[in-house]
C-alpha cells in the first residue's frame, strides 16, 4: 500500500472539480433531495469557485493518493479563510471527501493527520470543522480522533438549512 499526500495548485481545477462533485454526491445524495444537491455541487465545486478558492493564500486542498491514484482530498483554512470566526489560533478542516472505492483504507486519518502537521507548524492551538449531524460514521470517526462537539451551526443543501455540529480538537 502506497500513499502519497500532494498539495493541489491551479493546474489539479479540473481533477478536484470531478473529485469533489463525485465523493460530496456519493456521500450525501441518498439524504437530500436531487434538486438541493444539484444546486449545492453548481455553487460550491464550479471552476471558478474552486479557482477562487485555491487563489485564497489562507486555504490549501492537497489530493491523497492511494498506489497511484487520486483517492481524496482535504480542504484546510486558517485566518479570514475560516468558514466561522474561530480565531488565528485555529485551522479550520472544510473538507476531507474519500472516494468510495478508497474508503475503510485508513486515508482520512492520513489527511486529518496533515492538518494536524499543518496546524502545528502554524502554531494553531486548535483544530476544527463542520460536520452534518446526520453523518453519523463522520462524527464517529472525528470522536475516535480526539474531536469533541464544541458547537453547531447552519449549512445550506440548496434550501434546506441543516445543522452541521462544531467538533474541535485542542492541540498540545
């Protein structure tokens, strides 16, 4: 088992584009209805959102690769890049998406495990994210991890507000 961890740039648009429409529809498609997840996938992974984002000095995505092939991905942001005001003493993680095939592989761990590097090596005390309420296997994994719910606050599937917990880990 090989996996490699690599930063995307702007050249990997279109590849994260296709990753994250794929593993955010195969991970809440069954839940929500098709229009609301059409709707979300136009708004949040279009090209020039995703360029916007990866333009954004405060936030990084880096592919995981599992023997050669792009597995999954991580979305990290610290400072204004945050999705809450959490503080400059905290990394947000806004995505960790695994596609299906990949998962029960031990990648989400290695991508928790590079924000964690990543949020050392800025000195961030803290590291958090926003995960649906409903996504019970997710909330398990984060509490496995050292997550405890610190909060929640509302995400927008098309029309529908849901409520994503807060889960935050202090970092020694």
């Amino acid at each position: 088992m090989t996996v490699k961890i690599k930063k995307c740039n702007r050249e990997d648009i279109q590849i994260l584009k296709e990753m994250s429409i794929e593993t955010f529809n195969d991970t809440f498609k069954e839940q929500n209805s098709p229009e609301n997840i059409k709707a979300y996938l136009k708004r949040a992974f279009n090209s020039k959102q995703l360029e916007k984002e990866l333009s954004n000095s405060f936030s990084e995505f880096f592919f995981v690769n599992f023997n050669n092939e792009i597995a999954g991905y991580l979305k990290v942001n610290t400072n204004d890049a945050q999705s809450e005001q959490m503080g400059d003493d905290s990394l947000e993680i806004e995505r960790i998406y695994i596609k299906h095939k990949f998962q029960k592989h031990g990648l989400g761990k290695y991508l928790l495990n590079k924000a964690m590097e990543i949020a050392l090596e800025r000195n961030k005390k803290k590291i958090w994210l926003g995960v649906w309420e409903k996504n019970e296997n997710a909330i398990a994994f984060y509490k496995k991890m050292g997550f405890a719910q610190t909060g929640a606050h509302s995400f927008y599937m098309g029309d529908e507000e849901q409520i994503d917990f807060i889960m935050t880990k202090i970092l020694v």
